[in-house]
C-alpha cells in the first residue's frame, strides 16, 4: 500500500510540474497549521517515555517535517503565484 500510494503521489506530482495548476494557498495554511499542531502535540505526549517503542514513535514524529513544509510553501504561495512549489516537496518526500 506505501509502495502504490508513493508511485501514485509521484506521479501526481510529476504531473503538476509538467502542467502546472493554481493551488488553494490558503486551505495549504490552515492544512499544514493542523498538521504541525497534531504532530507536535503528539511528539510532546511521547517526550517523556520510558520504552524504546515511544522513543522511536517521538523521533519519527519529530522527523516528519513534511508538514512545515507545506506551511513554508502556502505561505510562500499566498505571496507569489509560484505553480510548481505545490507539487515539488511531494516529488522529494520520502
């Protein structure tokens, strides 16, 4: 399911490169707001574990910066109209 789901965010995005689509800037803020909120939230919960489990769950929130990376480029798209910054961070992630 990973493997399919990350061929088809790829080739999405490669799409989008290609043919470049105007995007939702604003819906991208308030997208990625909630994301960086859950997962840090979660992280914080997680900090202070005791078993190795927790520890690799808090680091593997912590790593997953995909979504201020999304917020860096909604903001960034709510100034310039940039096309192709909306598909890009999805042909490098992961």
């Amino acid at each position: 399911m990973l493997i399919g789901g990350s061929v088809n965010i790829t080739y999405e995005a490669v799409g989008r490169i290609l043919e470049p689509q105007h995007s939702n800037a604003e819906g991208m803020v308030l997208f990625a707001i909630i994301g960086v909120a859950v997962n840090g939230y979660a992280a914080r919960k997680l900090s202070s574990g005791k078993t190795r489990n927790k520890w690799v769950v808090f680091w593997h929130l912590l790593e997953d910066i995909g979504w201020g990376g999304v917020l860096v480029v909604a903001i960034v798209l709510l100034f310039k109209d940039i096309h192709y910054l909306d598909p890009a961070p999805s042909t490098w992630r992961k």
